[in-house]
C-alpha cells in the first residue's frame, strides 16, 4: 500500500531522519522530518500551468505549530488554534527566503509550501526540520527547484561553535545563527549575537555551511529513489527576446536619463515616464507583455552604471553613508522619542516604559514565558508616497521589527536592575532603503532618551551587491532601488565592539566567503560612522526618567508574608492598589514591585505593604487606635494591620476601675510593646507611656509581693484545705 523511502543519518549527535510516500502522498511532494523528537510535515504542491498575466512568481510558505505536538490543548474560548503566532510568521519567512531564488526564472505556476510541527521534544527547534523539510519535498516534487538546500542553527559557547545547539545550550551561547544554502555557497542568514565580531560571525556562517553538507547528500540520495519526473521547463519566447532587444533599443536613453535624478519621487516620475514612452511606441500586443522586457532594462542600466562607473544611483560612491539627522525628545509627552533621518528613509520611535503587568505573555510550544522587551514595526503606505490599506500588520513588518529586536535586546539592562516593562514603536516616516535599520537606531535613541541604562548605543546599516560575470560591487547603505534590483540584502546591526545581528538574503545562488568578508568590514565601518553621528544627539541613557513615566520601587518580602500582602481573593492588595493609585505586582519569590508617577503615593503603598510584613519591635512605642474595648482591656491597631491588647492593669499606675473611665473605641493612644504571650499575641501598656509627648515613663507601680515563700517559682505557694472526707456510712 505505501511505497515508503526513509533516509536517516547522525547529525550533530541527534538522528535525523527524512521519510516520504507515507503521509499527504497526494502532495506533488511530501517529507516528514524528525530531528530528535521533534516532526514536522512538509509538503508542497504547484499548479501545473501558470496564470495568465503573471509578471511574478506566486510563491507562498506557511508554517503551523500544532499545539498537540507539544501534548497541549489550546488556551481561549475556541479551543483550536487561530492566526498565526509570530513564531509561526518569521519561520515561514526563513523558509521563503532561500528557497525562493532557486526556481527557475520562467516558472510562474502557483506554489505553496505547508510546513506543519506535530511533534517537539522541547530540546530541538523544529524550524531547522521544517526548512530542511522544504527543501526535500521540493526537491523529489519534480517541480523546476534548483535544490536541495541545507539549514543548521549554530550556537557560540565558551569559544567554541556548536552544531545545532539544544534549547539549554542556547541559554549559554553567545550567538542564536541559523544559515541556510547549497552545496556551494549561502543564501540566508538569520542571527542573534552578545557583541561578536566579525571574524567570529563569519566563522560560524562558514561553519554551518559545513554543517548541513551532510543534510544535502542525505537529501540528493532520498530525491534518487523518491523523486517524480522533472516538469519540463519552458524558455523563453522568441517573441519575447525580440521584444527585450527591442524595448532596450526604444528606451535605454530615456530609462538611464530618468536614473541621473537624485531625488527618489522625481526619479520615480522620470522612470515610469520614460516607460510610457516606450510603451506608446509598440503594438497592442507587444505592450501587453512590455513589463518583464522593462523591468529587464531597468535593471540591467542600473547595474552597469554601478559596476562600470563606481557611482551609484543618488551619486554616492560604494562605501558612503547617507547624511545623518538625529534628534530626541521631540514628543513631549511620550517616556523618550527620537526621529532618525538618514537621506530618506525616517524612523519616528518612542519608547514607553511600564510595569510587570505590561508584559507579553506568550503561550508557545515551550512553554508559556512573559517578555519584557516588545519592539514593533509600522510602515504606513505614506512613507513611500502610496495609497493602501491600514490596519493589517502584514509579514515583512513583524520580521522587521523582531530584527530590529534581535538587534537591541542583548543591550539590555537586567529585569532586577532596571524593573520596567520596555515597549518601543517604530512609525515609519519616509522610506528609501533599509527601514529596519533606521528603526534600530531610532530605537536606540529613544530608549537613551528614556533613561534605558542600555550598555552601549546600537546602529544597524544595509549592505547590497551588484555581481555579474566581469565583477561586483559591495553596497553600502543601499537604496529601495539598489535593493530592488541588487542580489543582496546585507543587514548589520551592533555596538562600537562587535555585532548583535545579522540578516543576509541572497537573490543569486550564493556568494563566496571574499564577498561576505568585504561586506561585514564595510558594514562595520559604517556602523562606527552612524554610531558617531547619533552621538551628536545623545550617547547613554538619562540619568533622569522622564515626568510622566512611572517610578518603580522594588522590595522584598518573607514568602510566608505573600498571603498576607495578597489577602483573600486579592482583597489587601486591591485595596492598596485602589487608595494609593499605585500598581503594585508581587512574584512567587516575595518580590513586590511598586509603580507611579506620584512619589507621595508610591511611599505611601509601600509604607502600607511593610506594616502589613514588618513585626512590632518589644520595647518600641507606637501611636495607635483603640478599635475594640472589653471588660479586661482595650485593643489597639497599632501596627499597620496588627491588633495588640492592654490589660486593664496596664492602662495607668493605678488602680482602674473600668476600661471606659480611661479610653473609649476610636481614641488615639500610644502604647509601647511590653512582650508577647505563648500564642504570639502582642502585650501593650499605656502606663509607661506619656500620652502627650509620646515620651516613655519610669514604672512608678509597686511590685506586687509574691505569694508562699516569695522564691517566684510558683510551686511553693501554700494549698488550700481540703474538707475532710466524711465515712459513707455517716
């Protein structure tokens, strides 16, 4: 019934194992990979013919977790699992992007990728599985895939790098990369680091590029038994190679004319003119199909120029930076802001600091965990001079955002030296050319502004590449349109010592170890140039939090005093929260945190919180409330919530006849400790304590004289007589 091939191999001290023709065997391709304890379905199906009117290939790569794979049940009301987690988004990304540029250009048939986890082991991420998963189902699919491709995460400890470290390795490890490529080169890299350097960063590409070599022939040798006969290929028409030789011949003048324009809008308007022009010379037919042909030319006069001149499209030579504008505190009411400009692309990004309850919980496959650290995108359709629609916060901003993320979050304080919750939001203003870059450096700076005691400043910068058979050029700082139609996307994001994050797309089939290295010594001197130019603005975090933002106090507690503080049902604490105006957030630990903006409130919260923990000192005199008066006594609130009892013998130096003749239920007094008794009771006296002044008094009572022989033991005093027994028979 199954016609199952299975390949397994040792890999990095764990089996991985690949099996087709089991599972989903209608798919064109289907792959289950098991790495450790951890499966992922991967599966891949494309249209047999393209839609009509395609200029682009209609690629789209979903990842899922299912929460069974973990032997969970989904929380909320539904039970089941909804939009996807930001997890499942930049996974599905980091597949998309290596596989992408390996079709062949003529392909246009509609092609979806399902990666599905069914199983973790917690220890192994499945995302390594599941873009080896891709790239084998694609590869036995018999669609035009110029695969395999390998993928390896790789981890930095004690100086040494590790092949697809464990969850707990990570922990440890200075660096969190994942790279993935063919057998002759890289095409993605996705990475984390603690200030690495370059030497080291490029160590550990070149040594997950080792890595998965075993996974490609592990690969290459299911695909010979598994794989289904290869779609034929279609070239390109006659006619439209006639058209392309054509389109040049009407419009190169006018398309390299439009890119001497150094301002992006004009340029823009001076391009999409220039194709018009060619247009309206060419037949119905021909300019129903011009757009490729014109793309083509674009792209061929902008990288010419580049490669033959040394000069780049806004005038720039292949290593400078655009100018530099930063300024801070520009909201006035926001916790810190900043408004980075470099030539134009602009990044709005304020900072707001909050509490404990402020966190992000999220409820992954791991486990449920809290984040204090949310950093998030936004490019509004205005920042390009675009309509659009608003409100959808699509893929590539929430991979955006958590590289700009990976980038600042290893600059962090410490949760116990800095309490705050820290949420940063990038708006993106105007763009040209490496937002997500733009947005690490404004973060940086409205953080600083903030008064985020971040350890160092961090900057980001966009490196590109231009390659063709005679050469190639390294972009820096690369433009919307050098991006657009480079074969790089380099990013780089770090401090003046080493580098915290690095993303690298190639639209090429790879490029060497050289390229790479003049890349990152690029990148790094033009971070070093940026950092400089933020420096103008402001180059550590404020001594001073702003006014509006919240004071956190932070104190501990006995663990035996938590209930207390909490109450029943949460009553204390509610009460604390709802007088005093403060937010006050209590862990299992006994730490209590304290937030406001109002320095009165705040200590009064916390003056609440340590009568409710602290225990009455014996000898100490306290001010109190009588709350209760008895026959024997009067109790008095003394201590925060702590109730205490002066006998009746103790309210004066002298004899009282009643507790009412001296204190009534609400009177003020001042009592002093005078000891405890065998339950834990606390005893007061007022009688030795000035109600004026507060001041203590000299005992001036006569010491009763001790019964029997006045030894004071107590087993010496006289018995009482006994009656005597009368006879029963009297």
């Amino acid at each position: 019934m199954f016609d199952i091939v299975r390949k397994e191999i040792n890999w990095g001290g764990r089996p991985l194992v690949l099996e087709t023709g089991h599972i989903a065997r209608q798919a064109d391709g289907a792959v289950l990979v098991t790495y450790g304890e951890s499966s992922v379905l991967c599966t891949t199906v494309g249209e047999h013919a393209p839609r009509e009117g395609l200029d682009f290939f209609p690629l789209t790569v979903h990842y899922q977790e299912k929460t069974y794979a973990a032997g969970k049940i989904p929380g909320g009301f539904f039970k089941r699992e909804g939009r996807p987690t930001e997890k499942e988004v930049l996974t599905s990304r980091l597949i998309d992007r290596p596989i992408r540029p390996l079709f062949h250009k003529s392909y246009r048939n509609e092609t979806q990728v399902i990666c599905t986890t069914v199983s973790h082991d917690l220890e192994n991420d499945p995302d390594i599985a599941a873009l080896i998963g891709a790239s084998a189902a694609l590869t036995i699919s018999g669609m035009p895939f110029m695969g395999p491709i390998g993928a390896a995460r790789v981890g930095y400890i004690d100086g040494e790098y590790v092949l697809n470290p464990t969850a707990d390795q990570l922990v440890e490890s200075q660096l969190d990369l994942i790279v993935a490529g063919t057998s002759e080169g890289v095409l993605m890299v996705e990475s984390q680091a603690n200030e690495l350097t370059e030497e080291i960063m490029l160590g550990a590409v070149m040594f997950g590029h080792e890595g998965y070599q075993p996974v490609i022939d592990a690969i290459i040798d299911m695909a010979e038994r598994a794989a289904k006969e290869p779609r034929p290929i279609s070239e390109t028409p006659q006619e439209i190679l006639d058209l392309e030789a054509k389109v040049r011949k009407l419009g190169e003048a006018g398309i390299r004319e439009a890119y001497t324009e150094k301002e992006k809008l004009v340029r823009q308007d001076k391009v999409s003119a220039a194709k018009k022009a060619v247009i309206a010379q060419l037949s119905d037919e021909e300019a129903a199909i011009a757009s490729g042909p014109l793309k083509t030319l674009e792209k061929d006069v902008v990288r010419r120029a580049i490669l033959d001149t040394g000069e780049r499209i806004d005038g720039r030579d292949t290593k400078t930076v655009r100018a530099i504008e930063s300024q801070i505190s520009i909201l006035p009411r926001a916790h810190g802001s900043a408004l980075f400009t470099r030539g134009e692309t602009q990044a709005m990004v304020v900072a707001t600091l909050g509490t404990g309850q402020d966190e992000q919980i999220i409820d992954a496959l791991e486990g449920e965990y809290r984040e204090h650290f949310l950093l998030h995108y936004n490019f509004p359709p205005y920042s390009v001079g675009e309509t659009g629609r608003i409100g959808f916060t699509g893929r590539r901003e929430v991979g955006h955002g958590k590289l700009a993320w990976r980038a600042l979050r290893p600059l962090l304080p410490a949760k116990e030296d800095f309490p705050y919750t820290v949420r940063v939001v990038s708006e993106i203003t105007e763009s040209n050319g490496s937002s997500s870059m733009a947005t690490v450096c404004g973060a940086s700076l409205a953080m600083m502004d903030a008064g985020v005691p971040l350890k160092a400043p961090v900057a980001g910068i966009a490196m590109g590449l231009i390659k063709e058979d005679d050469g190639y050029a390294v972009l820096s700082d690369i433009l919307g349109d050098e991006d657009h139609l480079g074969d790089m996307d380099f990013k780089v994001a770090g401090t003046d010592t080493g580098i915290t994050s690095l993303q690298m797309d190639i639209k090429i089939t790879s490029i060497t170890r050289e390229i790479m290295e003049i890349a990152l010594d690029q990148a790094r001197d033009g971070r070093i140039h940026i950092l400089g130019e933020m420096a103008k603005a402001i180059d550590s975090g404020r001594n001073e939090l702003s006014e509006h933002a919240p004071r956190i106090t932070t104190m501990q507690i006995p663990t035996d005093k938590i209930r207390e503080v909490i109450g029943t049902g949460g009553k204390v604490i509610r009460e604390i929260c709802e007088v005093t105006g403060c937010k006050v957030d209590i862990d299992d630990e006994g730490l209590i945190k304290v937030a406001s903006s109002d320095g009165e409130a705040a200590q009064k919260a916390i003056d609440w919180i340590t009568s409710i923990v602290a225990e009455p000192e014996v000898g100490v005199i306290y001010t109190g409330k009588v709350v209760k008066v008895v026959d024997f006594g009067a109790f008095v609130n003394f201590f925060g919530s702590r109730d205490g009892l002066v006998h009746i013998s103790e309210l004066k130096n002298e004899r009282v006849g009643q507790v009412t003749d001296v204190i009534n239920e609400g009177d003020e007094v001042k009592v002093k400790v005078i000891g405890m008794d065998d339950r834990g009771k606390v005893k007061l006296s007022m009688r030795v304590v000035d109600q004026e002044t507060g001041e203590e008094l000299e005992d001036t009572r006569p010491a009763r004289e001790p019964r029997g022989d006045g030894d004071g033991d107590g087993d010496d005093r006289p018995r009482p007589r006994r009656r005597p027994r009368r006879d029963a028979a009297e």
